[in-house]
C-alpha cells in the first residue's frame, strides 16, 4: 500500500535521519577542507617558516569564532622566540607585557607546535609551568589539541604516528614519535622535571605577589631549583613570559642577579623613560636590536583590542595595577621612598597657618598619556604640612596659563594672598617662560625658582618629614572635593618608578619651600615675620 503524504513526512524528518543528514553534511564540509587544504599545502608551510607566519595560519584552529587581529607586539614577540629556536640571540630571556596580549598563546601554546613541524625539531622538549595548576592543563591541552588537529596533522604528519596520533596525550604530558614530549607541571612542582625548552607563565599569582613569604619562595624556588631544569646548561632556554607585579617579582629577582637573560619589555602605553639612557627605567635594545617603535608618550600598545577608552577604565580602577601590570614598571603598594601609611587625614588644619603656598609642575600637552601640569597646595602650621588640593591636568601651553591663573584668582578668594611657586628651566626661553607667568600673576605673591638636581634628590627632604609623621591629608569628606587623594598617594607610593612624577616634584617643592619660609608672627597687634 502507497505510504500517506502524513507517513512520508514522518519518515523524512524522524531524529535518526535529521542526525545522519548533519553527519553528513559535516562529512562532506571536512572532506571539502581537507581538499583545499591539500591544494594549499606548499603555501601554508612556505608561509608557517616563520613563528609570525605560523601563528597567523594556525589561529583559526584554537579560535575558530575570533579573528585574529595582528599587531606590532605580536610580532615582536614571535621574532624574538624564532631567534631563540634559531639560536640567534642568548637561549633565555623575559618578555613582560600586560593582560590580555595573547602571550599565553603564542609563548606557551604555539611555540612548541611551530617548533615540532615547521621549524624542524620534533625532538624538543618543552617543560612549562604557571603559578595556577589551572593554566598549566588549559595550555597543554590546547598545544595537543592544535598538534592532533586536522589542519596541523595534514601539513605536518611526519611529527605523528603513521594512524595520526601522538605516542602519548595526557592532559598535562604527551610526547610525538621523536622522544619530543610536553610535560606542564604547576610552578610549585617545577624542579621535578626538565625540558630543552622551560617556559614560565606567570610565576607569580596576584595575592602571592602581595604576600612577601610568597613571593620570596616562588622567586628562590626559580633561582636554587629551576635554573638547573635545562637538558642542556649551553643551548636550551627558560622563557619567562609575566606581568610585572611587585618590584621584588621574578622579573626583578632575575634583572636583579644579571645571570644573561634578554629582556623584552612592552608596556600599555608608550613610556619615553624607557627610552632614555640616563632614566633608571631604561630598558636597553634586546639582542635584536629591538627597541619600542612609538614615539608619543601614552600611545597604545594595540588601539584595536585595547582601546583608549578600555585603557582608562583600566587606570581609573588601580593605578597600583595599571603601572605594574599594564606598564611593566611595579612599585610596592605600601611606598619606597614614600609611604601610604605616612600620610594621616584630618579634615582641617588645627589652627592659623604660618605659610600657604600653591606649588606648580609644568607640562604642555593635551595627549593621552603625557605628563601633567600639576599644582599643589599645602599649608605650614608648627612645623606639620598639610596637603590642602591638587590640581592636576593635561593642558596645552595656553591651556597650563589658564589653569594657573584661574586657580591662583580661587585660592586668593579662600585665603587671601598665597605663595605661587613654578619652576623654571634653564636657559633663556625656561627664564622668558617665568617671566611671562610672573607678569601673568600680577597681584599674587608669584615666583619662579630655577630647577636643579635629580627628582629622588629633590624629594628625599619630602619623604623625610611624612617618615616623620609631620604631612597630612586634609579631606573635607565630599568624595568629589576629594578625588584628587588617592592619585596623590597612589603617585607617591609608586615613587621614582611610577610613571608620572608631577605631584611628586610639586609637593617636594612646597615641602623644601615652605621649611624654609619666615614663619608668620605677631607683634603687638600687627603681623610680622621672624625667623625659624
């Protein structure tokens, strides 16, 4: 009997069918790729001889709905892990770079996969490690994934068993048909294998690095223990890949013993003291010869995945994270030079002051990243300082008048005449700039002072009175009269290695100013000054 439209219609669309049609319907899309991977065989391995090449064509294996969007730090990196391989360059060297940058992809994942096929050492072996067991599994699995997929196996089936499978696949160990093996043990249990490549990703965990014990037994574990993991002292290599997160972090342990590592450094934002030979953040050519490419102080390191405004949330949430791990240059939360917990609040100054004064850093430039022009207030009662405002902001040259003057018209208006403090740099145009400013302020107890010495030696006689207890914080409890205080201690703090110096130079400014400065008397019912 001739089935019924309705009995039709049941068979065509029961769940066995459905299934078998997806199936097949896959079938034939994977046996479509594999052709046109074959005819485009000689081309992908011509393009994967470099690390960058490699890493472009492989993308899509390890993230098939994320395009990869290269840039210039990419690059960077991969050339300098191919001149490793090439033994062109020193075997070990530290690549710090921030969150989010991919470099777990390309140190961790892909080095090990490019070095087996296309770069023809099938018999290294790599040994990595991170601080989190987590990262440990999540990369291995993904360099085995990328080793046993389809893509990889068709262009480089030699690095395989004849049946297409590694010798040995674990989650966290495996090996290939040429003794080349992946052994991924968490950072605490590193001395317990070895490898001809050692890569370290992030050794250190955010509240380990905050943790002194901590940090001082992950960074002794690496320098009595993991050194000695190579299979060979002369040829192998350890590859540390990490944010900065602590000015004593294994970056800096290893800097700090100067034991031959190559140090590749970039940070978020453009950071011109990198740059300059004469700054204690220098940071010299690698053996590359590769220096940062940017020119302009702030500019970004990847504008495309991580873009200005990402990039100021960022900051606006720690600048104690944002210098260490987005721009590579840590300092220890609690201060150097100065400390947080020097500087008390009160909400007022207990009494007449003897001297107030407004003490200015200078800057010219409206761009994203460049210094501040940064004014100070503070007042002098019985030997204490008091921190009263900031101002501090990205001005042009006409912009830097403007906020002077209007500043200078405010703080008249509260206290009456105060002092006005600038620098001035030498030369003739720093001396016509002063001029300039003084004639601006006419009316106001404005002067300029030629600027000499180091910004650390300026500021010592500063951080020897807040050591002292005599600065404070003077708050008004209104949180937006009050924003100007934690960049004002998060600045100080991180001093010298902070990125930004202007409130620093200002207040130690005032503080060497104002100690100095007749104190305020009176005398018979007339004001005076005597002597301090």
């Amino acid at each position: 009997m001739k089935p019924s439209a309705s009995n039709s219609a049941t068979t065509l669309f029961q769940p066995g069918t459905l299934a078998a049609i997806r199936a097949e319907k896959a079938r034939r899309a994977a046996e479509k790729s594999r052709s046109e991977l074959i005819e485009q065989m000689e081309a992908i391995r011509f393009r994967c001889q470099t690390f960058a090449g490699f890493v472009k064509e492989a993308w899509h294996v390890l993230e098939p709905a994320k395009a990869l969007e290269w840039s210039w730090h990419l690059q960077v990196m991969c050339d300098h892990l191919q001149a490793v391989t090439e033994e062109r360059i020193p075997p070990s060297g530290i690549i710090n770079v921030s969150p989010g940058s991919s470099k777990s992809t390309i140190v961790t994942v892909m080095w090990q996969a490019w070095e087996w096929g296309p770069a023809g050492k099938p018999s290294s072996r790599f040994l990595t490690s991170s601080f989190e067991e987590g990262n440990v599994v999540r990369d291995t699995r993904k360099t085995r994934d990328l080793v046993l997929s389809e893509w990889y196996r068709t262009l480089w089936p030699e690095v395989l068993e004849a049946n297409g499978k590694l010798v040995r696949a674990g989650e966290t160990s495996f090996a290939n048909r040429h003794t080349g093996t992946r052994e991924g043990v968490a950072f605490v249990s590193l001395t317990a294998k070895r490898g001809d490549r050692v890569v370290i990703d992030d050794p250190h965990s955010l509240s380990g690095s905050e943790s002194e014990k901590e940090r001082e037994t992950a960074v002794r574990l690496f320098l009595e223990g993991g050194l000695n993991r190579l299979n060979d002292q002369t040829k192998s290599s350890i590859i540390i890949v990490m944010q900065r997160l602590h000015e004593r972090d294994l970056t800096g342990a290893l800097l700090a013993a100067r034991i031959g590592f190559w140090h590749l450094v970039i940070p978020m934002e453009y950071d011109p003291e990198r740059a300059d030979p004469t700054s204690k953040m220098y940071v010299p050519p690698t053996p590359l010869g590769w220096t940062d490419p940017r020119t302009r102080a702030g500019e970004l390191m990847d504008p495309v995945r991580m873009p200005r405004e990402a990039v100021e949330k960022l900051k606006g949430v720690s600048h104690y994270a944002w210098i260490g791990q987005y721009q590579q240059r840590p300092a220890a939360r609690e201060g150097g030079l100065f400390k947080r917990s020097w500087f008390k609040r009160v909400r007022a100054v207990p009494g007449a002051v003897n001297n107030r004064g407004r003490y200015w850093d200078l800057a010219a430039s409206e761009d994203e990243g460049s210094a501040y022009t940064a004014g100070v207030r503070v007042s002098e009662l019985e030997g204490n300082f008091y921190v009263e405002d900031v101002k501090r902001e990205r001005k042009s040259a006409a912009g830097v008048r403007t906020l002077i003057k209007d500043t200078a018209e405010e703080d008249k208006r509260l206290f009456g005449l105060i002092r006005i403090r600038l620098p001035q740099d030498p030369g003739q145009a720093g001396k016509d700039q002063a001029q300039g400013f003084v004639k601006m302020l006419a009316g106001h107890d404005a002067r300029t002072k030629v600027v000499s010495g180091d910004k650390v030696t300026r500021a010592t006689p500063a951080s020897a009175q807040a050591e002292a207890g005599n600065v404070f914080l003077v708050e008004t409890g209104d949180p937006v009269a009050d924003a100007w205080i934690e960049p004002f201690l998060e600045e100080v703090a991180g001093f010298p290695s902070f990125a930004y110096k202007d409130q620093v130079d200002a207040f130690a400014d005032a503080i060497n100013d104002l100690a100095l400065a007749p104190r305020a008397t009176t005398v018979i019912g007339r004001t005076a000054f005597g002597a301090r």
